[in-house]
C-alpha cells in the first residue's frame, strides 16, 4: 500500500490497510480477494501476479468463472467468462 487507506477481503475475513501494509494471497476459493477504498483521497498501492499462461478464475459474489489462456508473449489465446450455472454435457455437439 503506497498511499490510503482500505479494506481488505480475504475469503470471509477483512482487514484494514494502509500505507506499508502488504498481502500476498494463496490459491483456492477460501482466499478470494476484494479490496476497497475506505478513505476520503486517492488508494493508491502496486499489485504484481504470477502472470501465468494458463488460469481459472472463480468470482464467489457473482458466481462467474473465468478462464484465460496466453501465449509466450503475453497476447490472448481463449479468454471465456461463464455463469457457475451454466450447464454443458461433455459430449454436447460431439460427433
């Protein structure tokens, strides 16, 4: 956290942030995160990720799932975001 204050949704816990404050988040559902501007200014903070080529993505407050696909470089190869409840058979389509 660089300038501000916030807080910080960890799974069902929040936490206040401020400036030199950090957090680094593990895989799973139980760590989803959300963090908000609870001050009058600007929040300001740097966020880095692993920027991995290949990811899924869940979203537990409006039950979306994202999954993305990059090349070497960077560009996008599939990028799709569905409802969890969106139901396909595996064999739907297949010959």
């Amino acid at each position: 956290m660089l300038e501000g204050t916030g807080s910080l949704r960890i799974g069902v816990d929040e936490v206040q942030v401020g400036p030199g404050d950090y957090a680094t988040f593990p895989v799973g559902p139980a760590h989803s995160h959300q963090l908000l501007n609870k001050g009058d200014g600007p929040l300001r903070y740097l966020c880095l990720s692993t920027m991995l080529p290949t990811e899924v993505v869940g979203y537990p407050d409006s039950k979306k799932i994202g999954a993305m696909g990059y090349t070497a470089t960077g560009k996008p190869m599939v990028r799709i975001m569905v409802r969890e409840d969106s139901k396909v058979d595996y064999y739907g389509g297949e010959l």
